[in-house]
C-alpha cells in the first residue's frame, strides 16, 4: 500500500500539509521518566497509583527466536525459562519462592513471553509497602539481564518441561500453521523461527549453546527496565543506575539486524488438513509496508491508525450483517489489517471466512472478499461512518472520564511498545485533546481512500490459505478455485451498500412510572435498599472505583430446572439464542446502529434456579441499560435472521466436534462430574433440530411476565439525582403480578469415588487428569471459606514443585478451591485439580495429586502457607476497589444475611497452619472423589 498517497491525502486536510514530517511532533506523557544509561540499557518509569500500593516491574529485549541460528532453534524460549531457575542472587527456584513470599504468584503475576522479536518478563502487582521488596524485583531484573546461572542440571530437568508445554499447546491449527510457515514466508527467516523450536534442539543441545546464546544477545544495548506503579521514581531511578550501569556489553556486540519479508509478485495459495481440524476456514491476505518508523513520532500516526479502525470496523459491520442473508456462503467472516502474522517488517490486509460447508469454501471466499471490494469501490456511507465517529468519541471520552484509574498494566502497554516498536506514548490528555479535535474534521473520503489502498485489484503479495478437516470422502477446493473465487470477485459488478437505519428511540412511548416506598440504609455495607411500589427490591451502592462503569445485576425467582426434557436443548441455548434478538421495534442489527454513540448493554439469562439480567454502562448512558433491561421484560423482538445465522454458525462448529480430543475430555468431565444427567447433556449436531426459537421466546416470556420477588443491584459512579428517577420510571414500571415460581436444585455432582479412565486416538498423543473433591455438609462460615480457598492454592504449589519441577511429568498443573452459598442452606466446597501430563509419566502426576491431597491434612507447609496468606491479602486489597466485587457482596447481603467483607483480614490473619489442616480432614470426611483420566490410545 502506498501510505504516502495516503497521508498526503490525510494531511490536505489540515493546513494543506504535504509531508508527514510537517506534523505536529507527538510529544511524550511528561509523566513517564525515560533515560538511557552509559552502556545502553533504557529505562521507564512511571508514578501511578491504581490500583492502589501496587507497582509493576519489566524487563524487555529486543531479541528472540529470530535470532537463533539453525542449530539453537528454541533456545530463546528455553532461555526464557531458565530465568525461573537459578540466578545469582535466587538460586534454584529462589525467584519464584521469593515472590511468592509478597504475594505474588507464578504464573499469574510472575512470567514471561518469548515471541519471534522480542522478550519480555514480568513481576506485576506487587505491594508497595515495603521499599526491601520494591528494591528486590529491581534485583531479579538486574540478575536476568546479566546473572543467569544456567546450571546444567537445571537445563536438564527443564528440557521435559518444554516437552509438556509443546505437547500441551499442539492443536490441529498449530501443526497446520507451523509446517506452513516456510511457505507463508519465502525465504525469510521467519519461516523457520517458530518459537517453541525443535523437540529435536531441545533434547540435545548443549549448556555451552544456551549461554553463549544468552551472553551474545542479552545485554544493555538491547535492554529496557520498566517501572509503573506507586513507586518513588527519583529513588527508583537512582537504584536502576546502581544495578544496572557497571553491566558490560560484548566487545563487538551483534547487530540486531531487521530480518524483511519479500514480497511476492505471483499469489501464494496454500490448503491444508488436519484430522483434528473442527472446522474449516479460508483466509485472503494482501501484504503491505508496515508505518515507517521514522515517522510514528508524529500525529500522522494517531490520524492514520484512526483511520484504519473506521475503516475495519465499519467493514466488519457490514460482513456481520451480511452473513444474516440466507444466501451468503459464510456463517461468519472477519477483517483487519496490522502485522503479517508476527513479521515486524511486514503488514497485512487480512480477511478471514467460515464457510457453512465444506463444498462453498471457494464461494465463501468470494462472498467476504467480495464486502471488501465493495468498501473499496463505493466507499463508506456518510451514515455508517457518523455512527463509528460517534461511537469513537464516546470510547474516548470514557477513556478519559477513568484516567486516573488505570491499571498499571495499560500504562506499561506505551513504553514497551516506545521501546521495541518505537511508537510514540502520548499522555492521555495529549490523545485525548488531540483526537478530539480531529476526528469531527476528519471526512469519510479519508477512510474511503485508505480502504481502496488496502485492496488494490491485483495479484500482488496476495495470499489465499485454507485450513480444512481431513476426513474420509471430503473433496477440497483446487487453487484454481480459490483463485478463481478472487478473480470472479474482482470482475464483478458490486452495488454500493444500502444502509438501512431505523430512527427512533428505544421506547417511543414511557411507561408509567413507579415510587420508591420504602427505603433502608446498610450503614456496614454502605449500600441502599429500595422497594418500589410494584414490589421490585433495588440495592444501589455509590462507588468512585471506576469513573466511567456503572454495573447492574439482578435476579428472580424461577430457571431452568422448572422446564422438563422436552425443553433440554431451548434451555442450553436459552442465553445465546435471547442475545442474538432484538429488542423493542429493533432487530439485533438495527439495536446495534441505534445505540450509536451510546456505551451500555443488558443480558437476559437462566441459571439453574433463577431467571437473571446483567448489564454495564457509562454514567450518562444508565437511562439506556435501564431501558433495555425493561425491554427484556416486555418487548423481545423475534429476529429470525439472526436466529437462523446463530443456527448455521453452531451448525458448523457442531459438525465435528467429536474429533478434538479435548472436548471428548471436556465431556468425560461432564457427565462423569453429573452422572449423565441430561440436563448437562453436550449440545451436539443432532440436538440442534431440537431448539425451537419461539418456544424459547415463550420461555422467556414466562420467565419475565412478572418482576415480582426480583432484585436488582445496581454499583457505580451513577448520579445520584438521576438515578432515582430512572429506577423508578423503568424498574418500577416492570409488570409485577401472578405468581413466584421457586426451582429446585437438580444438579449435584455424584458422590462418592468415582473413576472414569479412557483411551483416545490423537494426533499428537496427550495424557490429562482431572480430580474433584467436594463436601456439601460442612457450615458455611467465612473461616471455612477461606480455609479451601488457601488449601487449593497450597497444593497447587505443592503439585507445581514435586510434578514439574522434579518430576517434569508435566507443563503445566494446579489447584484451586471454591465455596459457594445458596438458598435453603445449599453449600458447597470444592477443591479442583488438573494435571495434562506426560503419557510416560502419567502414574506418576496421578500418584502425587492423590497423595498430597491427603498429606495435607496432617501438614500444611508453613512457608507455603503464609505467601498464600500474603496474596490474598494483596488480591482482596485489590478485588474491594472493584464494583463487580461490590455486587456480589451486595447479593449475598441481601438474599443470604452473609457479610463476607468485613470481618476478611482479621479472620484470613488469625488463621494457622492448624486450621487448614483441621479443615481438610473435616472436608475429606465426605469421601467424595471424582477422577476423570484421558489417556492417549497407542
């Protein structure tokens, strides 16, 4: 694409500019302190306090599996790894036991990513309380960058490791992408750098290679230390400059050298299958230059990745709605444009297709590409493109309205990008100001010209890929058909799209409204509760934790349990098939264009035992989520199109469900856990026929004829002097007479041991385990509840140390516990494990998840226990600025008479080792032990 033509024709725009280095420079947010030490290393730090205490630490490398020569294919990813065990100042697994000690987990706050360009690792959310533990993760990134101990015994016990994670994330679409990707790049290097590498490399290279590789490439020059968080960022700098300025870079350091993609005059068509593919889909690529860098720094950039997303939102609009007409090929279809699969040097127009059976995927091509021509051709409707400038402005000014609430992983997402992509980082009143003032002036003609760059009528780095199922007496399309599918597009004759709008308001005519009646403060909890003069309760609770969210939740009486079998399949489609509906006089399609400039939704849905409604908006937008949740009571609108898409889609994905391995798992699980109760049956393609869209519309009809015994939660930075009003005018308008419907809980795992242990045919062999204990008698108290939740997390620690560190039977392995609390005295404690394990060392993993689950009852080890004392004491910290943690404590409040809240630091802080030891021979008492083992068929 020539983005020259394109910014000259952005910039005429604005002040008859002619060349993007007349822009306006993008200065940097003045917030972030940015220096660049004597040796090279960068470094970026940022004060920032929310969440609240919390700072978050990086070190990124501009180097990756790219670098590797042919011989240490995985070695950059094997590196990775290897900085979790053993450096100079955390030796062994001293990183990972030491982070764990201020609560921060493996895996979840502590980790790391290799890709094909670049390194990064993490230590997130870590208190900031004490300055030692601060000065500590500065210590770990000093000890990556430049004091691995790669101890050979180390490197050998981590080569199973990386064995279990190939094997774990080994899908039918990552053989097909992987053994294609010489192919998709010729002659390039990115062809053969795959990240994960060679088994082959992995099983023999020697100690020698990997630190040669990791003394070669890790070192200052090609180093960046990031700080975000509550932080001291003068002493932060100056402990940066002691840490980090005396390291050395090599004598004659290599060169990262940009490896480039070739174009290709000539089309590459590439079709492939796989036993295990589910599904078959059908891509067109058009490769293009990527934004030269030397220019980012400037406000063409905002402009122009602006314009790219009017551009592809506006098309993926029209490929949603036109995979609605009857005729059209493809159930679904997907446009965008940015990086050449993970090429840096490349980009690429892309749009991707399901084709509704295997026998239209060349149609389906053509029909997809066909929208993009279209746009390309006629352009965008003045209406499509106010809707998306008005839609953007709001995202916009949520964006800003919540600046000061931004995480710190959002504020890093700039400064890594500044570092290895060398964008700009904008402070958000910059961005904010900026695009504010541009995007009204900013015509659609812009847009339209950027979308006839992206789509030129020629075979020019044009690429066609087609990932297909392999089965029996399948016939696949031909390069010559999927070719030939392009060109039929391309000789068309394409009708400009016909935007069809309907302009009116949600509800034309308002109901009349209700009163509030009676109202009663919760001093403890803060919280108010409303009932209104149609009988709905409404608990509303003010919050400034996120300036621009405002939550609802609520809940009656009465799901899915009240409906026989004739009904299994409506009820397991209850939720999509209400989604994909409209509301009022609104189809789905024409609700998604009236709400235009609007951020708000509502969701109505069946539990087991109640009917629910979910929604979510902006402060300004309330009156329409309120709007839509009265809708959902009154007016659900009949869509047939979109019913009759859903269908199709599931008709698709449902065909072949039977041949991936993980969902027959996934089943196993099910009726196992459920003792093949129907209710829980898997929605499979002969069931489909069974779903009947106005029997589920008179389900949800009867489920929302009446509001009686409903609830509603409403948390947020609502107004308080408007918010009243709309409760009443839409809440208290809701019908509310007849009769409440109480279900019964008829789902309960089995109890008892239960053992269910199959074989299975797989393309790539894989072992997995699943175990579910659970006690259903034991009182539920905050004590107990906290109890479970720290014994899944101790033996997850354990089974992480004995299965994969010293056993490296498997990649990855965990616990976890919940406590649930229901009506009529329902409780339930349940403790989770899974293990997808080596197949050779499977008796092994199985042995160790049984044994540490009863070893827990007699000890609890104490250095285990307290890191997960001091997480939970971080994460509640972090969850009670939430408003969704604010629902839940309301519901319970109020349906339940439990206060999990204000009594949870000093419980979570008097309890011992005793208790969680107490605890589980209490909880293993029930005898209830369900094991679920697929095992690969030989």
């Amino acid at each position: 694409m020539k983005l020259r033509k394109l910014m000259v024709a952005v910039f005429a725009f604005f002040a008859g500019l002619a060349q993007a280095q007349q822009m306006p420079p993008i200065p940097a947010d003045p917030d972030v302190v940015v220096g660049k030490l004597d040796n090279g290393l960068t470094y970026y730090i940022r004060h920032n306090n929310w969440p609240e205490n919390r700072a978050d630490f990086y070190i990124a490398q501009k180097v990756g599996a790219i670098q590797e020569e042919e011989s240490q294919r995985g070695l950059a990813h094997f590196l990775e790894h290897m900085c979790f065990n053993g450096t100079k100042h955390f030796p062994g697994n001293g990183v990972i036991r030491y982070c764990e000690s201020i609560g921060v987990q493996f895996g979840r706050d502590l980790n790391a990513y290799t890709a094909i360009d670049q390194t990064v690792y993490n230590i997130s959310n870590v208190p900031t309380d004490r300055q030692s533990a601060l000065d500590s993760c500065l210590l770990i990134l000093s000890d990556w960058s430049n004091a691995l101990t790669l101890d050979p015994k180390e490197i050998d016990e981590e080569r199973g490791v990386i064995h279990e994670e190939w094997r774990l994330h080994t899908s039918a679409s990552s053989r097909m992408f992987e053994r294609n990707l010489p192919k998709l790049y010729p002659g390039s290097k990115y062809g053969v750098r795959y990240p994960i590498g060679l088994m082959s490399v992995i099983d023999n290279f020697k100690p020698k290679e990997l630190r040669d590789y990791y003394e070669k490439w890790y070192h200052p020059t090609n180093q960046a230390i990031i700080v975000v968080g509550n932080v001291d960022v003068k002493y932060t700098e100056n402990k940066i400059k002691e840490l980090f300025g005396s390291f050395k870079n090599p004598e004659n350091p290599a060169p990262i050298v940009d490896e480039q993609v070739p174009n290709n005059a000539e089309p590459i068509v590439i079709i492939d299958k796989d036993k295990e593919q589910q599904t078959n889909s059908v891509e067109l690529l058009i490769k293009h230059d990527v934004y030269p860098a030397s220019e980012k720094g400037h406000l063409g950039y905002l402009i122009y990745n602006y314009v790219k997303q009017a551009a592809m939102t506006m098309l993926n609009n029209r490929m949603k709605e036109k995979a609605l007409d009857p005729e059209c090929p493809y159930v679904g279809a997907y446009a965008n444009d940015g990086t050449f699969i993970f090429a840096k040097t490349k980009d690429a127009f892309n749009i991707s297709a399901s084709p509704k059976e295997l026998g239209k995927t060349a149609d389906a091509l053509k029909a997809a590409y066909t929208e993009a021509l279209r746009a390309a051709r006629h352009g965008f409707k003045a209406t499509e493109y106010a809707r998306f400038q008005e839609d953007y402005k709001s995202s916009l000014d949520k964006m800003y309205s919540n600046k000061d609430k931004r995480p710190n992983s959002q504020l890093y997402r700039d400064l890594v990008d500044n570092f290895l992509e060398g964008d700009p980082m904008p402070s958000i009143d910059f961005e904010y100001q900026a695009m504010s003032q541009i995007v009204p002036a900013l015509p659609v003609e812009v847009v339209n010209q950027m979308m006839e760059e992206l789509v030129p009528a020629n075979d020019s780095n044009l690429i066609v890929l087609a990932f297909l199922n392999e089965a029996e007496g399948n016939v696949y399309p031909t390069e010559a058909e999927l070719l030939g599918a392009v060109k039929d597009a391309r000789n068309a004759n394409i009708e400009a799209y016909v935007d069809n709008v309907k302009n009116e308001p949600l509800i034309t005519t308002l109901p009349k409204a209700g009163k509030v009646k009676k109202e009663v403060k919760n001093e403890k909890l803060g919280y108010t509760t409303l009932t209104l003069s149609n009988g709905v309760v409404v608990n509303i609770k003010k919050t400034d934790y996120k300036k621009d969210q405002v939550l609802l939740s609520g809940r009656g009486e009465g799901g899915t349990t009240l409906y026989g079998a004739s009904d299994y399949a409506n009820l397991q489609l209850f939720n999509d098939v209400i989604g994909y509906s409209g509301l009022g006089a609104f189809s789905s399609t024409e609700l998604q264009k009236a709400l235009a400039g609007k951020i708000a939704n509502a969701d109505l849905s069946l539990g087991q035992l109640s009917t629910n409604v979910s929604g979510n908006s902006t402060p300004k937008d309330v009156e329409t989520m309120l709007q839509m949740v009265y809708l959902y009571f009154t007016n659900i609108n009949k869509d047939q199109k979109s019913f009759d898409n859903l269908m199709q889609q599931l008709e698709v994905s449902l065909k072949n469900r039977e041949i991936n391995p993980d969902i027959a798992f996934s089943d196993s699980i099910q009726a196992t856990i459920y003792a093949h109760n129907p209710r829980v049956a898997p929605m499979t393609i002969d069931r489909l026929k069974d779903v009947n869209y106005d029997r589920i519309l008179q389900i949800a009809k009867e489920r929302t004829a009446s509001a009686k015994g409903w609830v509603f939660n409403i948390v947020g930075n609502y107004d308080e002097e408007t918010i009243r009003p709309l409760i009443c005018q839409y809440l208290g308008a809701l019908p509310a007479k007849g009769k409440v419907m109480k279900s019964k809980r008829e789902l309960n795992p089995v109890k008892g041991v239960v053992e269910n242990t199959f074989k299975r045919k797989q393309e790539t062999p894989k072992a997995n385990s699943v175990m579910l204990w659970f006690n259903d008698q034991l009182p539920y108290t905050l004590k107990n509840a906290l109890c479970c939740d720290i014994a899944g997390q101790v033996l997850s620690m354990e089974y992480l140390d004995k299965i994969r560190e010293k056993e490296s039977a498997a990649y990855s392995v965990g616990a976890y516990a919940s406590a649930d609390l229901g009506a009529d005295n329902y409780r339930m404690f349940q403790i989770f494990a899974q293990c997808p394990m080596k197949p050779e060392k499977k008796d092994v993993a199985i042995r160790i998840l049984n044994e540490e689950m009863k070893a827990i009852e007699t000890t609890c080890d104490a250095a285990k226990f307290q890191k997960c004392k001091e997480f939970m004491v971080k994460q509640n910290g972090d969850r009670v600025k939430t408003n969704g943690f604010w629902l839940g404590v309301l519901f319970d409040s109020y349906h339940y008479g439990y206060d999990g809240y204000t009594d949870y630091s000093s419980t979570l802080e008097a309890l011992t080792t005793q208790d969680i030891c107490n605890f589980m021979k209490e909880f293993n008492k029930a005898g209830n032990h369900i094991t679920v083992t697929m095992l690969p068929e030989e």
